[in-house]
C-alpha cells in the first residue's frame, strides 16, 4: 500500500496546467499592465513629436564614355567639354559636407525658435517665427545655452539667460562672452506673455550628421540613374526647403563646373587674337609702305600659279609654324609650376585624338581635386592621389607633345622642300612684284587663322549660354502627411506586447528565482519520497486549533484525508506512535501535531500529544494550558509517575498531552537516558497514539533520538516558506533511513500551489460543505 503514497512526475497535461496556472492566477497583473502600457502609449503618442518623411526624385544622366551634354549637337567637335559623370560619384556628391553646409546656410538654420506654451514643445519655422536672429559669433559654451526671447513693447524686448534678462532694441547688437548677435522682427506675432526658445546650432556638425545619415540618397533600383533623396524632420516645410536647395545647388555647381574648361579656352583664344592683330597691322602696313615707295604693277598669269603655290605650301608652313607654336605655349603653361594645379587651356587646332583625351583627363582631374579640396586639405589621401594622376599626366602630355613637335618637323620640311621649288621660279619676278606678293601672302596666311580663331571663340562663347543642368528633377520635394515616427499603430502593438510580456516574465523570474517550494514537484529528485496529505492555508492564523466537533471546514477535511491515509498505513501494521518534526521553525509541526490529535481522538481513541521539542517549547502555550510536570521533569527524575506529566484537554474528551516540563540545560543528553524507555513504554501501554512534537532537523538532531521509537514519521514541508536548499535534509534522511517509515505533509497550501491532489479547493469541502 505505501507505494500508493510514493510522489511520481505529473501526466503531460497535467504539466501544462501546472506551468499555465501562476499566469493564469496573476490575471489581475495582466489587465493593470495592459492598462498602463496602454495608457503609456497613448501619452507618448500625444506628447512626443513627430517626425516626417520628406522624399524627392532626381534623374542623373549615367556617362561613362564621357560623351558630354553637347554629343551630336553643333558643337560635338569641342571635345573640350567631354566629362565622364557616373551615379555613384553623383550621390556622394549630393550628400557631401561642403554641399549640405551651404544650403544650411542659405536657409539660417543656425538657429532655431521653440514655442514651449502647450503641453508639447514645437519648433518654429518660416512664417511661423515671431523673431529673426542674425548670428555674429558663438563660442562652444554658447551653442549649449538656452536663451528666450519674449517681446516687450513695440520697439524692444526681453532676453533670458538662465536667471538673468535684459532688454534690447530690435536690430541691435547683443554682446555677450558666449554669443554675439542682432534679433529683428519676424514674419509672426505671438503674445507678449510667451517667451520663445532659440537654440543655436553648429553647422559644420549639423551638416556632418545629414552627411552621415539624416540624407539619404539611393538608386530607385540598382544599376538605376534615378535616384530618390530623403529625409525625416519635424518640420515638413523645412525638410522640402532642404531638398529643393540641395537640388538647385547641386545644378548650380555643375553649370560652373562645365563652364571652368569654356572660360579658360576662351582667355586663351583672346590672347592669341591679341596678338595676331598686332601682327596684321604690321603687315598691312608694311605693304601701304611698299606700294608707296616702289609702284607695285600686275603679276602675269604664269607668275600668279607660281606664286599661288608658293602661297599655298607657305600656308601650309605657317599653319604648322602655328600649331608648333601652340604646342609651344602648352608645353610653356604645363611646365610653369604656376599653372601647376590649373586647367589646360583647349587644344584647338591640334587634330591628334590621343592628346585630347590625355588633356581631357587632365582638365577633370584639376576639376575634381579643386572640388574635393573645399572640403578637405591638401594631406587627405584622396587629394595626394589626384595631385600623383595629374604629375603623371602632365609628364604624358608633355612626351605627347614632343612625339608631335617630331612630325610636325618632318612636315615642315617636306612643305619647305616643295615651297623651294617655286620659290626659284618666282626669283626671276622683278623684286619689287616679289616683295609685294610675299607681303600679300604673309597676309593672307594671317588672316585665314586670325578668322579661324574667332570663329572657334565664338563657339566657345556660345557653348557658355547652352549650358544646362545635369539632372532632371522627377518628383519635386513633398512630404508624407503621415508621420514616420511615431507609428502610432506599431506603438500601440508594442505597448499590448508590453503589457503581456511584462507580468509574465515577472512571474517566470519570480518562479525561476525563488528558492522556496512553491509545488510538490521540487521533491521529484529525492527517490522514493512519500506524500501523506496536503493542508491548506489557515484562515485563522492566530488560532492553532482548527478541527472541533461537527467542523466541515477545508483544512478539517484535509486532517481527516491525512487521518485516513494513516488508516490506511495501518493495515497490518501498527503506527501508534507518530514523529512530527520539519527543516526549520515556523513550517507548522506544532500547528499540525496538535489538528493531527485531535483528528485522531474524534475516532474514540486516546491520543497523547507529547511536547518534545525540549529547547523552545510552545505547544501548551498554542492550546491554553499551563506548564506543569513534563518530560524533562521524569526524565531527570523530580517524578516517578509518567501519569503526573500528563494533562488532559478540556476540548477533547480523549486527547491528553504531555509536555515539555521544567527547562533544562542539558536537552540532548536527556534524550539518551534510560528513563526514555520507560516513558515510551508507560505511554504506549495507556494510550491508543501518540504524537511526537518534536525540535526540526535542520536545527538540532533531537528528532533523530526519538526516531526509534516511531513506527511513523511526518516531514513537515511549508510552500513558500520552505526552503529548496533544505531538502537535502529530507534527501539525506531519506537515503541514509535515518527516521522510520517517512511520509512528506505540505503545509499552508493556496490555489497556486495546488498542482498535484484535487482533493478540496478544496474538493470535498466544495462538494459537502454546509
């Protein structure tokens, strides 16, 4: 039959239940924190202020080849404004510091105006703004102050600085240590009770952070050249100014861009006219000279083919003489350690396509290393590397230039060699028509290139006025009407999350942490344990008597479970005398001892309670009697007669108790004397049970005298009182047998340690109660 007793691991379902059942006990936790999570995010949501997206479309023309803006126009022969352009150079572009810094500037955001008048704080902006600041100077300690401003009369008003103030004129320059500036009016009028917050702002750090995140600037999709540019702000009509400059600035700087190249081809140009007029004036007059002295006559048909060819090949000489002289003021301009960082000035003239494209690199390299040093120094690793690619290209230009100076000279003599040959012909020309022709010719051949340049000048020129922009704008700038932050549906998600998870990983921590023993399971690990019954939580605390006559109580109910369970240990054995000892004070073995004898007497059986918990004695005490005669007192022998220790209970007819009797000073040693068989043998011989209240265990090893003497021994075990580190007592006593027969009774039982019995709820009190 014990082994009906014997504790064994819940059914699954049972499992379930049992882990489901602290949530379910602590409801009332989760509905408050529902409630206030709920409520929570309903405050943050009302007080918090929101941010939104503000998105723009930008298309940016993906030259790679470099074919330029002006391909297959009327000016598609000027190499000269050929520049490789890809998307992803555009986009850090579009987000750089330099670029950001000056829209900042250009909207005044170095200061903003907070009206802190409602229960939320809002910024101020355009329209909005009551007042304008127009910043001289401010320190670091200044960019951290918080400053006021509230009108005073129509001329003047109210500066605040932490606990001073002082009043100004508008427009008037305010001097202070940390910050200089002058406030006008603004666009809006505020009352002049509500003081306005101005906060200053560091642009240079403000730029950094849109740089390093705040603008976005990403492909629609990838390898795309339409890009979208977006930003979060609090104000919508700040965040689609942002972007409308950013973009025009971005255009702006692109036209300059293209134009550096035009401009510089175009000074050179003049130069060249310059000095090409000084030399047709000479000339000119030269032949006036010449006619007015000498009477120049016609030239014969013969004599004009002679001289037409010569004038022809003598072109031809002067044209290379010309683009050797180009070559001459570019090797000139590049090795002039002036020119050393400046664009080169157009090849014009010079058909060789390997020295355009060389110059064409060149001129964008100069470009990107001037932009890139607006906002970096010349010790950046970007810069030191642009500086080495345009040292090596000038080296390239300048061997290029030699290769062409090389066939130009053999040019050069071949058209002298043929130019020779009429030559001789004219000689026989009387000299005079000889002088007058090659004046005409000199003039001539410096005419078609004076023409010549000025017609390049004026495409050039032209060029300059067609410029457009780079980009196409798809989608102006527009904000979303809906706020990006905070989501309010997401909020509200997250606070019922929240509520739910917060209570329960309360009772999961509660549960995991706790070191006392909530449930019979925590003696799962100590073999072959053994449960007599379960008691419930005593409604009556400060009465230890809860089992009368007629009493149909759950805790009455349970003791008659628990009397039962002993009834049926005793079939075929006898259990007349019964231990009752537990861990620690305060688990309930006096409480327990005495219901236990009681119970038992209800059955007309004559029930001894006897009070051996020797060193702190209050069992009598708990039942109203007064200490007389006891066990010490026999034990040293102040008394022969057990009988005279004996009391009987005036609530019960047949429970009598003995207690502890006269305190003495040597507990354990009495435990060991004789005279204890004697007592025992007294006792069992008058009395159908016996009670043994005795000292815990985990305190003094008095039970452990006694345990001879029991055939039955109750472990007192008290949920949430307990602790888990304890049960090694139980598990020691268990393995080495150290108390007869060991049955486990749980104490002070409440609904959310009920996990094994269904007896009460208890179940037969609910069933049969009055």
């Amino acid at each position: 039959m014990d082994n009906n007793f014997i504790l064994r691991e819940p059914l699954p379902g049972n499992k379930f239940r049992n882990n489901l059942t602290p949530y379910l006990s602590g409801w009332y936790l989760f509905l408050i924190s529902m409630v206030v999570c709920i409520a929570a995010a309903w405050t943050y949501l009302n007080y918090v202020t929101p941010l939104y997206k503000i998105t723009s479309t930008l298309q940016i023309p993906d030259d790679k080849k470099g074919d330029g803006i002006l391909k297959a126009t009327a000016f598609s022969d000027l190499n000269m404004f050929q520049e490789t352009k890809t998307v992803d150079n555009e986009m850090e572009v579009l987000r750089s510091k330099d670029l950001i810094y000056k829209v900042l500037s250009k909207l005044h955001m170095e200061t903003s105006f907070f009206d802190e008048s409602g229960f939320t704080t809002k910024e101020l902006y355009g329209a909005e703004r009551p007042f304008t600041v127009t910043i001289n100077q401010i320190s670091k300690i200044g960019y951290a102050k918080k400053l006021y401003l509230q009108p005073y009369t129509q001329d003047k008003f109210v500066l605040k600085d932490e606990n001073k103030s002082w009043i100004y004129s508008y427009n008037q320059m305010i001097r202070h240590k940390d910050y200089s500036f002058k406030v006008e009016k603004g666009p809006a009028r505020i009352d002049s009770e509500t003081p306005i917050l101005i906060q200053f702002k560091n642009l240079t750090n403000l730029a950094s952070s849109y740089s390093a995140g705040l603008l976005q600037v990403n492909p629609v999709i990838k390898e795309s050249n339409t890009l979208t540019l977006s930003l979060v702000d609090a104000v919508p009509e700040r965040g689609v100014d942002i972007l409308n400059n950013i973009i025009s600035t971005y255009n702006a700087e692109n036209v300059v861009k293209k134009n550096v190249t035009a401009v510089n081809t175009i000074l050179f140009i003049d130069k060249r006219l310059n000095d090409l007029e000084h030399d047709l004036s000479f000339t000119e007059g030269d032949i006036e000279t010449f006619k007015q002295h000498n009477g120049a006559a016609e030239i014969n048909a013969s004599t004009q083919v002679n001289i037409t060819k010569s004038a022809e090949y003598n072109q031809l000489i002067e044209e290379a003489n010309t683009q050797l002289g180009i070559i001459k003021s570019i090797e000139t301009y590049l090795k002039s350690s002036a020119n050393q960082y400046n664009a080169v000035p157009s090849t014009m003239g010079l058909k060789d396509p390997s020295l355009n494209t060389l110059v064409s690199r060149f001129n964008d390299l100069q470009l990107e290393r001037n932009r890139m040093l607006t906002s970096a120094n010349l010790e950046n690793p970007l810069v030191q590397n642009l500086s080495n690619q345009i040292s090596a290209l000038r080296i390239n230009i300048l061997e290029n230039l030699q290769n062409i100076k090389k066939g130009f000279a053999i040019s050069h003599k071949l058209l002298s060699d043929n130019s020779a040959q009429y030559d001789s012909r004219i000689r026989s020309v009387p000299s005079i028509e000889r002088g007058l022709l090659q004046r005409s010719r000199e003039q001539g051949v410096k005419t078609n290139l004076y023409q010549y340049l000025l017609q390049k000048r004026e495409e050039t020129a032209l060029s300059l006025s067609a410029t457009i922009p780079s980009s196409q704008l798809i989608d102006k700038p527009a904000a979303n009407p809906t706020a990006e932050f905070p989501k309010t549906q997401l909020t509200y998600l997250f606070a019922i999350i929240a509520g739910l998870f917060t209570p329960g990983i309360f009772i999961f921590m509660k549960d995991k942490l706790s070191v006392k023993i909530k449930d019979q399971s925590s003696l799962l690990n100590i073999q072959g344990v053994k449960i007599l019954g379960e008691l419930c939580h005593n409604n009556e605390d400060k009465n230890s008597v809860v089992i009368s006559n007629g009493s149909n109580t759950n805790i009455s109910e349970l003791f008659r479970y628990i009397r039962s369970n002993i009834g049926f240990l005793n079939q075929g054995t006898q259990h007349k005398t019964i231990l009752v000892t537990s861990s620690m004070k305060g688990e309930g073995k006096t409480f327990f001892s005495i219901n236990l004898g009681l119970t038992l007497a209800m059955l007309n059986k004559r029930v001894l309670i006897m009070e051996f918990d020797l060193r702190k004695p209050d069992l009598l005490k708990n039942i109203n009697l007064e200490q007389s005669l006891g066990i010490n007192d026999f034990l040293t022998g102040n008394t022969n007669s057990p009988a005279d220790c004996v009391q009987a209970y005036s609530e019960s007819e047949n429970l009598f108790v003995m207690g502890s009797g006269t305190k003495t000073i040597n507990p354990a040693e009495l435990l060991s004397d004789k005279r204890l068989d004697l007592l025992f043998k007294w006792c069992k011989t008058e009395f159908d049970y016996i009670v043994l209240d005795t000292s815990p265990v985990g305190a003094v090893a008095d039970a452990f005298s006694l345990a001879k003497y029991a055939e039955l021994s109750i472990y007192i075990v008290r949920y949430n009182y307990t602790n888990t580190e304890q049960l090694s007592i139980l598990r020691d006593i268990y393995d080495n047998k150290k108390l007869n027969n060991v049955m486990v009774v749980f104490n002070d039982a409440k609904k959310e340690n009920r996990t094994a019995y269904a007896y009460g709820s208890y179940g037969y009190a609910s069933a049969y109660g009055s």
